[in-house]
C-alpha cells in the first residue's frame, strides 16, 4: 500500500519534471527540472531494493554530472532559442515517430516479449540484496574485465575533455 | 509500518530540526565570543546574559528586512536556491546516530533518525546536492560579483568532494559497513581516529573547504566579492543561507565524530552528552581557525585540494588497502 | 522485504514514458544543450528498466548494468560538453541546425 502510494508519487513527479525539461525555454530550468526527474528515479530506485544505486544515483548523476551540465548552460549562457522547436514538417514527424516507439515498448511490455517471454511470479530476493556489500562482491568476481574497461573509459574521457576544452594559445 | 514507527520517527525528526534551529544561535554566538576573546575584545554583552540573546535579535532584525529581489533575477529560481542549500544541510543529519538506544514506552528507540545502509553515500550526496544551492544562488542574482562568487564556490565544493569521500572510503575498508551506526558501534575498543589519521586530517580540511569556512572563504569573502553568491539576498532569504552555512558545519562535524572519534561513546555520561561535547569541541577547532588563519588565494585552494589532498587520500587508501588485504591473508 | 509489490509493468512504463519523452526532446527540440538532456533522460528510462527487471527476476546483474550505464554517461557528457563548448566558441551558437558545414 505505501509502496502504491510512494510509486505514484514518484513516478508522477519524474514524468512531469521530464515534460518540463523538453518543454522549457530556458536551459536552467530544463536542468533543474532533469534535477527533478534524478532525484525521483533515485526514490524509485529505493523502492526497487536497489540502495546502492539510488545513492550513487544522487550522489554521480544529480550531484556530479547534472552540476557539469549546469556550469556547461552558464558558461555558454544561451538563452531560450526562437522558436522553442524544431520549425516545419520535421516537428510533426518527431512526435509521430515517437509515438510509435512508445506504443512498440509498450506492445511488448504488456505481451510479456511476445512468444519467448512468460509471465513469471517475482523471484524471491536474496538476503542483502541492492547492498554495497552484494554490488561489490559481484562487480569484483563476475563482472570485473567490464569494471577495468569502464576505467579506462574514464581515463580516455577526462583526457579527452581537457583537450577538447582547452583554449588553443595561438 | 505501523502508526508507532511514523509517530516514533516524526518526534526524531522534530527533536532533530528543534536541535539544529536551537543550535545555530548558540554557534554563532559561541563564534563571535571565541573569535573577540581571541582578539583581545569581548564580543556581544549587552543583550541577554553574555550576549546570548543577540543572535536572537539578529535573527528578528533579519526577519524584518525588505525582502529584495533583483528586477532582472530569475525569481523562481533565486527563491529556490536558499531552500535547496538549507534543505540539503538538514537531511544529511538524518542519518547520524546522536546516542546508543533509550527505552521509551517499551520500545527500543534508536537515536538516529534512520539507519541505511549506505549512510556514508547518503551524506556525501547531500553534500554534492548543497553545491546546487550556491550555484543557483549565484546564478539567479542575474549580477556578476555572486556569479563569480557562485562558480568559484561551487568549484571549490566539488573539487573537494572527491578527497573527502576517498578519505572516508579508507575507513570504510578497515569496517565494512556503510552504515554510520554500525561505524559508531565496531569503535568500541580503539577509535578510528589511531589508524586513520592522515584520513582524519583530510576529511576534516575537505569538510571546512566544503563548507567554506575561513581559511577557504574566498568566495565569500567581504573584500573580495563584496559578499560573494549571497550578496543580492536579503532578509530571510540571507538568514537562511546563514543557517545553511553553520548546519553544513555541524553536519561535518558530526560525520567526523560518528566516523573518527567512536560517535558517542565515552565512560560515564550518557551517550548524547559525550557527542554534543565531542560537537561543542568541533565547532570550537572550526572557530579557531576562523579567528587564526588568513584566507588561501583561490588559486592556492584549487592546487592544495587537487595537487595535495587528493593524492594524499589516494595514497592513504591504498597503504590502507594494503594492510586491510595482508591482515586477511596473511 | 516485501514479497508483493508494484508489478513489473507498471514500472515499464514509466521507463517507457520517459524515454518516449526523452526521444521527443531529441527529435524535436534545436538546442544542443536540451538534446543532451534528453539523452540523459532516455538514458535514466532505461536504468529504471533495468532495475525493475532486477528486483523481478532476483538477480543483481541489472543492477551492476545501471553501475555501467552511469559510468559511461558520465563520461559521455563530459566529452560531449566539451565539443559543445568547442564548437560554440567557434561559432557563438548552441544550435544543431546552424552546425551544418558538412553537409552536402
């Protein structure tokens, strides 16, 4: 029952802060409102027995990338672009083409994947599920070559962006 | 879920915001004492008993400013950014335990308003969403001393966020838990401030950059930016800010306690007698170095938190990693 | 923990909803800085489908997935932002149809 409530709310909170991010004029406010949708997904995630990932959640995305995207908007300090979408026939074609991607996941989600997939009752969960203790004991063991690879994405990323955002001393 | 817990944790809650609204005078107070006495002047007198009441009649001074706000200022967000910092400041107190257990009603009530098990991140994310309500703040003003002021501030947190957690990531390895509770709990027979010094000593200088305390206040510094990011905030708004700033203080404070100093254990007191001491001393050391330091250039801020601390913690992570791996297989 | 909770479906679509609205902005919006955002939403749509998949089957693996997905979008949008800053310090503006010398 708290969990119905506490979903609806959450939900209805991120699905309105995201119409707000591609409606808004003005770029801060579309970063706030994506601030929004982060830290709703994050209660979701809660929910969802993945505490690890609601914190990191907070912590990388709304508390990290989001403030990079914020310095980004005030750095360029762009204003509300005239017309706030695309102009012509191409907007029209926008909607339309996303409308048949939601209808496509929606078709499978509720068909359960069509033939292959079967509705299956919830397993049950593992004692510490979603704890940091379980996330690390599987991302060291069986998912540890992806970890190292992940690292050296991240290497090659921070190189990249300092060379890419220095100022050339001609 | 029943109706005991929700009114359990709503009397923790209040207890906690009481705490923190009650507390904030006393440390401003307790501010402009210690920094007069230390420069060989008195400090408030005259309102209340030594000066207590005057933050009291700051406060209602405050209260009765014209509420300014800029004509070209983004008004939702300039509204907006003082919430965001006090709001942040004041969840990441959920989750540290301010004593062991009392017996109330025939129910065990833990004396933390929540136990997660991932406190630590928890904290260090609340820290990271405060950065928001400078930012903003320097932002909405529409002006350019708080935008300058902001960015650098906001700079400045972030930079020192990453030191900060890596330092508390080194004692998290020697207890394996996340959780502030069980942290407090395992420092039973030697605090975690013998091991981890060197994690001490960084976290604490990340929290007072974080917090942007003296001797890291450049971005609000009066001779410098005029008043930084809040410059265009008056009234309420200021006070809030204010607010924000020393419950920041006591959020780092009472994290360094939990973490280093055995949360509250000592002999004979009871449990939150020794940790409001323990936060009296923290905020006293906080003052202190108000009162001693000059401020770091902001130039020299960025390079001591990127070029020293930040490898300083790496390094006390992997000599920690190292013994913790050794002590297991030996 | 709870055995019952939310069905699985409910939390696809909401994960649905939000990448629909996510490709929307990225079809239909013009500034550069807004279609990234809308990629960052589309990116958190699918991490919510992970998640619940997660919680629905018992297995962490999703979980780890969403540890990776936030890893490389971190990544992402600091190398993107920077070729947004480049490029618009070359040409003073933000939007994607004025970035056109390529083509044809």
């Amino acid at each position: 029952m708290t969990e119905a409530i506490l979903f609806s709310l959450f939900s209805f909170s991120a699905v309105v802060f995201a119409f707000n991010v591609i409606f808004r004029k003005n770029p801060v406010h579309c970063a706030l409102h994506l601030v929004g949708v982060l830290l709703s997904l994050s209660g979701m995630f809660v929910l969802l027995n993945a505490q690890f990932i609601a914190a990191i959640q907070i912590l990388i995305y709304a508390g990290a990338i989001m403030v990079l995207f914020l310095f980004v908007v005030m750095l360029l300090n762009v204003r509300g672009e005239v017309p706030l979408l695309t102009p012509g026939a191409a907007k029209g074609f926008g909607f339309f083409f996303a409308l048949i991607a939601f209808v496509e996941v929606l078709w499978v989600v509720v068909t359960h994947g069509g033939a292959e997939g079967t509705p299956q009752p919830p397993a049950p969960l593992p004692p510490g599920f979603g704890s940091p203790a379980e996330i690390g004991r599987i991302l060291y063991t069986t998912w540890l070559f992806p970890f190292e690879v992940t690292s050296i994405l991240l290497l090659i990323a921070v190189i990249g962006a300092v060379v890419l955002a220095k100022r050339k001393f001609a | 879920m029943d109706a005991a817990f929700l009114i359990e944790s709503a009397v923790k809650v209040l207890i906690v915001l009481g705490f923190v609204l009650l507390g904030v005078p006393l440390i401003v107070w307790m501010e402009r004492k210690v920094i007069g006495h230390m420069q060989d002047r008195i400090g408030p007198q005259r309102v209340g008993p030594f000066g207590l009441l005057q933050t009291i009649a700051d406060g209602i001074k405050l209260f009765f400013k014209e509420d300014i706000i800029p004509a070209q200022a983004d008004r939702v967000v300039f509204i907006l950014a003082p919430a965001l910092s006090v709001i942040t400041a004041f969840v990441a107190l959920t989750v540290v335990p301010f004593g062991d257990t009392i017996t109330v009603a025939g129910r065990t009530v833990y004396l933390h308003i929540t136990d997660v098990n991932v406190a630590i991140l928890w904290v260090l994310g609340t820290t990271s969403m405060g950065v928001y309500g400078i930012v903003l703040g320097g932002w909405a003003s529409n002006s350019k001393y708080p935008l300058l002021g902001g960015l650098r501030s906001s700079a400045q947190m972030i930079s020192y966020e990453l030191a900060q957690g890596i330092s508390l990531v080194s004692v998290i390895l020697m207890t394996g838990t996340l959780s502030l509770a069980s942290i407090v709990r395992q420092q039973e027979h030697m605090w975690f401030i013998v091991p981890q010094f060197f994690a001490f000593v960084i976290y604490i200088l990340c929290g007072i950059a974080e917090t942007n305390r003296a001797p890291f206040d450049l971005p609000e510094a009066e001779t410098e930016l005029v008043a930084g990011f809040h410059t265009e905030f008056s009234s309420m708004k200021f006070a809030l800010y204010f607010l924000a700033e020393y419950a920041n203080m006591m959020v780092v404070s009472a994290i360094a306690i939990s973490v280093f100093f055995g949360g509250w254990r000592g002999p004979f007191l009871p449990p939150v007698v020794w940790f409001l001491i323990k936060l009296s001393l923290f905020l006293f050391f906080y003052v202190w170095l108000r009162a001693t330091f000059p401020r770091l250039r902001y130039d020299q801020l960025m390079a001591f938190g990127w070029k020293v601390l930040l490898p300083a913690s790496l390094l006390n992570l992997t000599v920690t990693a190292v013994v913790v791996a050794l002590q297991n297989n030996p | 923990m709870q055995t019952s909770g939310m069905p699985l479906e409910a939390y696809q679509l909401v994960a649905a909803l939000l990448f629909t609205i996510g490709l929307i902005g990225v079809l239909v919006r013009r500034s550069a800085l807004i279609i990234f955002m809308s990629i960052e939403l589309m990116l958190n749509a699918v991490n919510l489908s992970f998640v619940a998949f997660s919680k629905h089957h018992g297995q962490m693996d999703g979980q780890i997935f969403v540890f990776f997905v936030m890893s490389v979008a971190a990544a992402e949008v600091a190398v993107g932002l920077a070729i947004l800053v480049a490029i618009f310090r070359n040409r003073e503006t933000a939007n994607v149809d004025d970035v056109h010398l390529l083509k044809g």
